[in-house]
C-alpha cells in the first residue's frame, strides 16, 4: 500500500476503474485507493455499485451514467470536475468502455481537455485470451455481435479472413445459434474456445474445433447460462501467391458447394482444405455482392 499512497491522484481528474467481472477479491489495491478517494463515482447501475462499495467497506455518492444518457452524464461529470473534484469512473464489472458504458463520456472529456488516468484492472476479453493458448501474436476484439440473424451471419463473414485471433462476447440465450452460424462461417475445423463465468463459481474454459462446440455447449444444460468470451483461431494464412488456388476454385465453384469445392480444390492443389474453404466462402461472398 505504501506504492499506491505515495501516488500523486490530481483533483480535477476522471479516474477510469476496472472493477471484478465475478471473483470480489480480483480488484487492485490501486483501484480500491481510488475509490475511497473519488469525491464521487459514476457508474452503469448504481444499485449494482453501491452494493460493491459495500463489500469493500465503502460509500461514496453515485453518478449514474449508462448508455442511455452517457452525454448528460459527461455534463454533470464536467462541471464537478472542473470544480476539483475526484471522479471515478465504473461499469457494472470489468473495465469501462469496452463493450460497456465509458467511452463517450470519455471522448466528451477529453474533448474539454480533462485529465482522464486509467487504473488497469479485470477485462473479460484479455483473461479468456490469456488462458486460450491461441498462438497468434495478434487479436482482434469484436465484442456482441448483431442479435439479428441474418446480421449476425453478415458480420462474421466480413470477418472470415482476419489474420488475428477474434474476441467475441455472447449472451448466454444466443450461444447456441451463435456457434451454428459460426460454424457455416468459419469452417468446422476452426479452433475455438469458449470461456464462460470468468473467475466465478462455475468458471469452464473449453478449447475445440468449431464443429464439437454446440455439442459441448448442449452436454449441460447449465452451459446454455452465464456470459461468454468466445475466441477463433485466426484465418489460416493463404500462400503469397494464390492465383492457381483462385482459378481451380472459381471453376468449381461454378458447380460445387463450397465445402466440396474446397475438398477437390485441396487435391489438386495440395493446399490445406480449410485454407481452401475459407478462400472459397471469401470468393463465394464477392461474387454475391457483385
């Protein structure tokens, strides 16, 4: 504690807090020295945040600040700010602004040229990552796909040659038709891990390929509850010249699926059929759009 008190924290400052995504205990002492000096905290819900404090002996005013008023907030946020005051920044959990209320109020902020200091903490994102053991140097965060199906196919398939692992997060009542659409996008063979409750109770991170996960998921009725990250392996890296490969594809296709187009295309050219599959729904795609 003695690091996190001889810190200088600037009065008229917006502290960005990343709070526990399940376990309590998974918030810095930093973040905890924060909060208790924060002259207020604005937060996404503030019953779930008052209930937090709580836990760690704290109660401090709230600002509530969700994604139906993130503009008004920052208003309010702005005149206490340049007052002197301390404010905390903090979603319902995990870190503001990713894929949760923050980064307007951020931007409108910064914009006035308010200091903004963010404390690193828990991000479902980056823990499902860090326990995946996907080899990529690189990843690519996406966050909730559309709800709409036909949307929601769209956006995967813009995503198909992506040369990063992709971070997904999905509500529990959308796992099951997530991962079908998944599947038809991505090819059956494209690695996936499914990292649901995080650092809570029922925690279970399950690496597999695309085709085995609605199988895993639908094995336990509990598994269809609880949020999900969900990470698939990056797009297999084409060779540098794929004219040969586009050309056999483009005949075949002509009469093919894409799956039996990709298989006959893997035999004459020796290339790999997933490669091949994911070249041809690329193709396949252009062509429609044409």
């Amino acid at each position: 504690m003695d690091a996190v008190t001889r810190q200088h924290y600037p009065a008229g400052t917006l502290y960005v807090v990343a709070t526990p995504i399940g376990n309590i205990a998974d918030i810095s002492l930093r973040a905890l020295h924060v909060l208790s000096l924060a002259d207020a905290i604005a937060c996404e819900d503030t019953r779930n945040t008052a209930q937090l404090l709580g836990r760690y002996g704290l109660n401090k005013p709230l600002i509530a600040a969700h994604q139906h008023n993130e503009r008004e907030a920052a208003e309010k946020i702005r005149t206490r700010l340049q007052a002197g005051e301390r404010i905390a920044l903090v979603s319902d959990a995990g870190t503001p602004g990713i894929s949760d209320p923050g980064a307007r109020i951020v931007d409108l902020l910064s914009q006035s040229g308010i200091p903004v200091t963010p404390l690193p903490g828990a991000s479902a994102a980056i823990s499902a990552l860090s326990a995946s053991g996907l080899l990529h140097d690189h990843f690519y965060f996406i966050g909730f796909l559309p709800v709409k199906n036909s949307q929601r196919e769209t956006a995967l398939r813009s995503l198909t040659q992506i040369p990063a692992t992709l971070i997904f997060y999905e509500a529990p009542h959308r796992i099951t038709d997530t991962l079908k659409t998944m599947a038809e996008v991505f090819g059956h063979s494209r690695t996936v891990v499914l990292a649901r409750e995080i650092s809570k109770l029922f925690e279970e991170i399950h690496r597999c390929p695309l085709q085995e996960a609605l199988i895993w998921v639908q094995a336990d009725a509990h598994r269809e509850k609880g949020e999900y990250v969900i990470l698939v392996d990056a797009a297999p890296e084409l060779a540098a010249d794929d004219t040969e490969a586009r050309r056999v594809l483009g005949i075949l296709l002509e009469a093919c699926s894409v799956k039996q187009a990709a298989a006959l295309a893997a035999q004459l050219t020796g290339m790999k059929k997933n490669t091949l599959y994911q070249l041809a729904l690329s193709m396949r795609e252009e062509k429609e759009e044409d």
